[in-house]
C-alpha cells in the first residue's frame, strides 16, 4: 500500500474557482457571452456614360453633358452619409465615367469593388446614360455602345442582375436613364428620343429584380431599387441655354440628391428621423418631378419615378 497525502483545502478551493470560472466563460450552465456581428460596411460603385466614343454618327450627336455631374452629385450625397451609432461611413466609393466605362469595366468593377462584401454589407449602385430596349430585351449603354454594334456590346437586364447577384448582402440600385437621342432644346435643352427607336428598360429592370427570388437567383440577397421612369416615357436631362447658367442635370438624380441633403439639407426625410429610406425617397422624387414639370410646361417632363419594394423603410441615407 502507497501512502498518499491529500491535497490542501486552500488549492481545492482554488481549483473549483477556476472550473467554475472556465464553465461560465464556455457559456455551458453559465452566462453565454455576447455573439460577434460583423459591422455593415457600406461600398459605392457609381457610373456615369455622357461620351460616347463612337458618337456623334449618321444620327447626329447624342452625347448627353449631364452624366459625369450627376456621378459627382451622387458621390457626393453618399459621402456625407454616416449610418447608425458608430456613424459608420462609406469605406469606398468609386466611380467610372465616359470613355472608362466599357461594358467590361463596368462588369468587371462590379465584381472587384463588392468582392469582399458579407451578408451584412450593403452595396450600391448607380447608372446614369443611355438604355435601350430591343425586341423586349432591355440594355444599359456603356460608352462603346452605338446604332452598329451588335447587342453584345450593351450591357442587358440579365447580365447587370447576373454580376450584382453574386454580392452578398443587400443591393441599393439607382438608375438614371432615357431611350436615346440627343438633347436638343426648346426653352431649355431636354431629351427627346422616338419611343420606335429606342424605349426605356425600366419595367425589365424591376421585373428581373422582383421576380429573381423566385428563379432561386436571389434567395439570400434583397435588391432596393429606384429607377427613373417607365420604359414607354422619356426620361430627362437638363441642360443651361447659355453655358455656365449651372451644371447639366439628369432630373432623377437631382431630385434624388437634392431630397437626400446635396444642398445641406434633407428634404425627403419627412418624419425628421435623420433617415431618408427608399420610400420617403420615392415620393420626393415624385414630387420634385411633378412641380418641375408644372414650372416648365413647354418641355413637358413626364416621367414616373419606379420603386422596388413597395412601401421600403430601408434607408438609403442617413446623417
């Protein structure tokens, strides 16, 4: 028989101190600690195609001056946003402007700007320039698009709901887009473009985005979007008569980022919550459009601002 000697009463009580301590800290019959959340971070990709290389042609110019301000009045308004608590800001905001904005360059910046996004990211983008519609196939204009290409230069619904699909986490889209032409005024410089030539791509943008969930494309994504008319009405641009009266404007994105503080204030957020979510943003820009269409009568602005969700409280902006 071995003789053993039995541990002291002050080490046993130390060690129940630190098995107990250990089992509240592994949450097993004690307090849990707290899950770890990704903080949402917020990314920008913003487009803008006013110069398009193989225009003027045959057809006259239809370069539009408007999109490369209206770049910069978007990436403004999200610069100034601070979401949440901690004032979360915008880590990155990037954009891409005329002769840059290739189809490739844009797809490709689509899937190089939101490559790290998480399921609690947001993403935003936003186009402003052409669109066309042929044979009920829809299509953004990147800048070598023109009347000779074939349709594999466009950019179509599909393929801008294909590469934004692969980004996890909550898509805001905002586009800013008309049929085609030039801008060739009356009292002011606007867009007039024949519907039988070209015709909007909205409705196939909201279609392809609403009914996406149901293709199994979209099953943990959700899309916010905002586009700037119908496919079957023209979709303005303004521009000064004299140059240098003020900078050209597609009228969309200047109500957009006039309600959302552009000029300092935040027009859209009604309820005064220092939020503008997608439904407050759709109804100023409803609004803003009616009572410029009321001051302006001659250039007839008839345009209806979409929205998909109906009735969203997601924010868009937030100071």
């Amino acid at each position: 028989m071995h003789n053993q000697r039995l541990p002291n009463r002050n080490f046993l009580l130390l060690l129940i101190i630190l098995i107990l301590s250990s089992l509240l800290n592994s949450g097993c019959g004690g307090i849990m600690s707290p899950p770890i959340v990704n903080e949402t971070i917020y990314r920008a990709y913003c487009v803008g195609v006013g110069d398009y290389i193989y225009f003027p042609d045959n057809y006259g110019n239809i370069d539009l001056p408007g999109p490369s301000y209206d770049v910069n009045r978007i990436c403004d308004i999200l610069s100034k946003c601070r979401f949440g608590t901690p004032n979360t800001e915008f880590s990155e905001i990037w954009y891409n402007t005329d002769w840059s904005a290739t189809k490739s360059a844009i797809l490709q910046g689509i899937a190089n700007i939101f490559s790290e996004a998480d399921y609690n990211d947001v993403s935003y983008f936003y186009f402003t320039g052409h669109g066309i519609r042929v044979n009920n196939i829809s299509y953004l204009c990147p800048t070598e698009a023109n009347y000779y290409a074939p349709m594999s230069t466009y950019i179509s619904v599909s393929e801008l709901e294909a590469a934004l699909s692969t980004i996890p986490g909550t898509k805001v889209v905002f586009l800013d887009s008309c049929y085609s032409g030039g801008f060739i005024g009356k009292s002011m410089e606007e867009t007039i473009i024949s519907k039988e030539e070209l015709e909007f791509f909205n409705d196939e943008v909201i279609n392809v985005f609403s009914q996406a969930k149901s293709k199994e494309l979209l099953t943990t994504n959700e899309y916010k979007v905002l586009t700037s008319s119908h496919y079957y009405q023209e979709c303005m641009e303004l521009a000064p008569v004299t140059p240098g009266d003020f900078d050209p404007f597609g009228v969309f994105t200047m109500a957009l980022c006039e309600g959302c503080g552009y000029f300092g204030s935040y027009p859209a957020d009604t309820n005064l919550d220092t939020k503008v979510s997608l439904q407050e943003a759709y109804l100023y820009v409803k609004s803003y459009v009616a009572e410029l269409d009321a001051q302006l009568p001659n250039i007839n602005i008839t345009q209806d601002v979409q929205v998909y969700p109906d009735n969203s409280s997601f924010t868009i902006v937030e100071y």
